[in-house]
C-alpha cells in the first residue's frame, strides 16, 4: 500500500506546493486529471497509479487517456494544451512496451496538442524527481514519507485520508477563490440605470416622440451644431435617450447581462466609473466621426465588453474558461453589424470599447495591488480625450448632412404651428451655399420659409422666397400655385393668374389649379 502514499504524497506537492490545478479526479482508481497553469503555456497532467502486467495493457490505458484527455480541454476549454500522461507503477510490463513511452521528457517537447505518456516506477521515484522536477520547473523535489515510517497498522490509511483532505481543501479554495473574481458587488446600479432610461424613454414618449428628430434634440441627443454653440451636457445625457422601442429593448437587455457581469466582477463603485468614461468616450467620439444625430446607451455598453477584455488580459485563463469565447463572438459580430449597416453609430460604439478598456485599467480590479499602469491609463484617457475634443470642436461639419437634419426639425415644428421656431432651422440650410447641400434640401428649404412667412403674415418675404424657389426648380407647381395666392391677397390679379396658370400647365388634372384660374379670369 505504500506506493499509494507515494501517489497522494507526489498529487498533494503539486497541488499545494506548485499551485497546480485539479481539474478531475477519481480517489477509488488513483487517477487525476491536473492543469499546470503556471506558465503561458498550459499543461494538463493526468497522474494515475496502476499496474500492467502486459504491453497491450499499458497501450490501451495510453489510448483511454488520449481519448479523455481531448474531453477534458473541451470541458475546461483548455485549446493548446498538451497533455502529459505519468504512470506511476510497482512494476513494467513483462513484454516490450518502452515503444509507447515517450522517448524525452515531455516538457521538453516543442508544439501544441501535444500526448506524451511518462511510466515510473516506485523503485525509481525518488531517483527520477530531481531530473523531472528540473523539467517541469518545479519550486521543489517532492518528499516522500520512508517506508518504515508507515510500518505501523492504519498509518498508510490514515496519511492517504490527510492527503486527499487537505488536496480537497486546496481545491475547493482555488475555486472559492477564482470564484469571488466574480462576486464583487451585486448589480444594484445596472438595474438602476436600466429603470431611468426606461423612465426618460416615457417621459420622452409623452411629450412627443422618440423616433422624433425634433423630441430627441430638445431632449439632450449628440447634435454637433448645438455641442459646437456650448451645449458639451449633450455628451452625458444623449446616453439615456433611445430612438424607439426596438433601441431601448436591445441597449437594456444588453446593458442587463453586460452589466451584471461587469458590476460583479468591478464592484458597483469601480462599475460606475467604467460605465460613464466608457459613454463619454463613445459620445465624444461620435461628435468626431458622425454628423448624424446619434443617442443611446450602445457607447457605455460596448465600455462594459472593454471592461470585460480587461479582466481577460489580467486572468486569461479563467476569462476564456468561462465566458471568454462567448464575448469575444458577440463583440465581433456587433463590430461587423456596425461596418455594414450605415446607420450605426460606429465611432461611438469604438470610442466606448476602448473607453472601457481605458477606464479599467484606471479603477483596476478589486483585491488586485496598485500599479504604475493605471497612472498610465489615465494618462492616455487624459490625452486621448483631449485629442478627440480638440478634433471635434475643430471639425468642419457635413453641411449636406446638417441641412437634411435642420430641414426635419424644421419640418416638425411646422407641423406642431410653431413657426417662429422653424424659421432658423430653415435660414440656417439657406445661409450655406448650394453647392454645399441637395438641391432639393435647399429649393424645400425655400419652400417651406415661405409657408411660414405666409402664417406670420409677412407677404413680402414669402412672395420673394416663392421666387427664389421657383428660379431654382420652375416645375415647382405647388410653389406657383402659393405665389397666385400671394399675389391675390396684394391685390395684384394680373400677375396671380399668371402663376395659377402656370401652376395648371404642369400639373393639369389639379382641381384646386384649374378653380383658381377660373376665379381669376371671372374677375
């Protein structure tokens, strides 16, 4: 029974002595299955004690092992692993069997995926560990009790039964302790910050519309224009607006489980900082690379998928053995849906990625030591904001793009009658030239000033924008037919049947066309 000591006595120096992992192990058939991941690459040992009196034992022992050994990384998600198997044995085989047996030492071994098979025998333990322990770069050569201090009954039983206790214990602290890495804070703020963006997505839909260009600026979304006039406020409060239920259901539902996980592994205080520099980079570096009105939560959220690479970088093995391969697939996916799909806000969704990251490395990870690193990260959040801010407010903007954004907010105060809140939105798209925008932007720029020049009454301005739309696109029917109104209410009836008319010319099924012209030529 000694040579079973030896066995708990070699598994237990492992484990407590050079920190190696348990992945498995079955006490009734000495067997183990142990990941050495104290170096960059990992190394998985299955240490197993039997005996073979024949080759093509040993040989269907070495496949068994080969074949489990492949579940075992696909359980764990261990890719590159190679496996070494040791055998430790009271005797060899009475054929040939050294074929089966690696012929050097299997850490020596370049590769990866590597299947090594070691078999030692009790007789030559002690003699093989200095140049095993050499190889496998242990701290130490493991001890063994001396056979005649267990000669006494119940001694090997008892010293195999504090073996496998303290192995447990080990075990059961390494997960206890992989496992608080994930057990920092409770996601209190998540849920927080998922009920106010729902309370202002409510609010916004009373009032108007999320789906509303004019609702989401009066609101607080990323407009550059109104960022460029001193509204910088607009780089925090465009994260909790969403433009339509679909936005808000896919940012809350990803801001749930992201956010969870980030708080929980962060703590609620750490989560918070990510969570706002990770936005605010996002916000800002939308205001760099999109002219468009942009809102959401996606900047801050994709900050969380930064947090998340952040604590991969520091724990990549337990971070791939977990929900590594899950986020990075996800990531990739929105990152790509972000390139094809124009309307996507990009450079906010990049700009928040590395916000996270950033702001992770700045806060770093609970129980983790201080370093000179988070200096350097805020550093670089330092610089890398002030680079972005200084392109943004330097930036020329895209005055085709600022035109049709105006031109629908002007639009929607019309509608709402609110016409001396339409007409800047409308002077500003005329004040570029028109090379600058589409025609059609700039000729209904026109069109629509006179529709609110006529509800304020201001006849002289509306009959001169007439014009001017009518020189820009003379086939505009609608805006002759407006100008013979114009002329009707100055009493100028000569020059109101000529616009009627060539209203009716183009258009000579309008009803509304061919009764102004009789009226006109009955006076």
């Amino acid at each position: 029974m000694t040579e079973r000591v030896k066995y708990w006595e070699f598994l237990h120096h492992l484990i407590d002595h050079e920190g190696m992992k348990i992945l498995y192990i079955k006490e009734d058939d000495d067997t183990a299955w142990i990941e050495d991941d104290r170096h960059k690459q990992p190394v998985i040992i299955r240490l197993t004690r039997k005996n073979f009196d024949w080759s093509n034992q040993l040989k269907a022992d070495i496949d068994i092992a080969n074949r489990n050994s492949k579940e075992v990384k696909r359980h764990f998600n261990i890719r590159s692993g190679n496996v070494i198997n040791v055998i430790l044995s009271q005797v060899t085989p009475v054929d040939d069997y050294e074929h089966y047996l690696s012929s050097v030492l299997p850490l020596t071994a370049g590769g990866k995926n590597q299947f090594r098979t070691l078999l030692i025998t009790m007789d030559q333990l002690q003699d093989r560990m200095f140049p095993l322990a050499t190889e496998w770069k242990l701290k130490d050569t493991p001890v063994f009790t001396p056979s005649e201090a267990l000669e006494e009954e119940g001694l090997e039983a008892a010293r195999i039964q504090k073996l496998q206790r303290d192995i447990q214990r080990l075990t059961n602290e390494r997960t206890k302790q992989d496992m608080s890495l994930f057990q920092q804070g409770k996601p209190r703020l998540t849920i927080l910050l998922i009920g106010i963006i729902a309370a202002i997505f409510v609010w916004m839909e009373t009032v108007g519309s999320t789906t509303s260009t004019l609702t989401l600026v009066e609101f607080g979304a990323k407009y550059d224009p109104a960022i460029l006039d001193g509204e910088w406020w607009r780089f925090v409060s465009a994260m909790f607006i969403h433009i339509g239920p679909l936005h808000l259901f896919m940012n809350s539902l990803a801001l749930f489980f992201l956010g969870a996980a980030v708080e929980r592994i962060f703590g609620t205080g750490r989560f918070f900082g990510i969570y706002f520099l990770a936005g605010l980079f996002g916000s800002v570096a939308s205001f760099v690379f999109n002219d468009n009105i942009s809102a959401g939560a996606s900047g801050a959220i994709f900050g969380l998928f930064g947090a998340l690479l952040y604590f991969g970088v520091r724990h990549k093995k337990l971070f791939f053995r977990t929900m590594g391969m899950n986020i990075l697939v996800i990531l990739g996916i929105n990152l790509v849906f972000g390139f094809v799909v124009p309307m996507v806000d990009n450079g906010a969704h990049i700009g928040g990625l590395i916000g996270g990251f950033i702001a992770s490395s700045i806060v770093g990870l609970p129980a983790h030591k201080k370093d000179k690193s988070m200096i350097g990260a805020f550093l670089t959040a330092v610089i890398l904001m002030a680079g972005l801010l200084l392109a943004g407010y330097n930036q020329d903007l895209d005055d085709d793009m600022l035109a049709s954004i105006n031109f629908q907010i002007a639009g929607e105060w019309i509608e709402l009658e609110e016409y001396s809140k339409a007409e800047p939105y409308l002077l500003s798209i005329l004040s570029n030239s028109e090379s600058d925008i589409q025609e059609s932007d700039y000729v209904n720029s026109y069109f629509f000033l006179s529709y609110v020049q006529l509800q304020q009454d201001n006849l002289a301005d509306a009959e001169e924008s007439l014009q001017e739309t009518i020189r820009l696109r003379p086939d505009f029917h609608e805006a002759h037919y407006n100008l013979a109104l114009v002329y009707m209410e100055k009493d100028e009836m000569d020059r109101a049947l000529d616009s009627a008319q060539q209203a009716l010319s183009l258009v000579p099924e309008n009803e509304d066309y061919q009764s102004l012209v009789n009226e006109l030529e009955q006076r």
